[in-house]
C-alpha cells in the first residue's frame, strides 16, 4: 500500500482499516469485495500483531 513501518505504527486501527479497505476498492473489479470471513480473518490477524 505504501505506507513505512512507521506510519503504520502511527495510525489508529480504524486508519488502517480504512486504507486497507479504499486500496481493496481502488485495485479489484466492481463485483470483486472482500467477503465479511475475510475481513475477519483480516481483523483477527492484525490485533495479533499488537
């Protein structure tokens, strides 16, 4: 996406969510959305990293 280690550390998860969400939206066809499993999968993997 872009971002160094130390923006990412700098945002809210909310921010990071987000980004994560408008670079899915701007790089996979209109049809193409994460599914709600893989957004959980996601969220899950990122408090892991906390």
């Amino acid at each position: 996406m872009g971002f160094t280690p130390q923006q990412v550390n700098a945002m809210s998860m909310w921010q990071f969510m987000a980004a994560i969400e408008g670079y899915v939206k701007a790089h996979s066809g209109e049809d193409e959305k994460m599914s709600d499993r893989e957004a959980d999968d996601l969220f899950e993997w990122l408090k892991s990293k906390e």
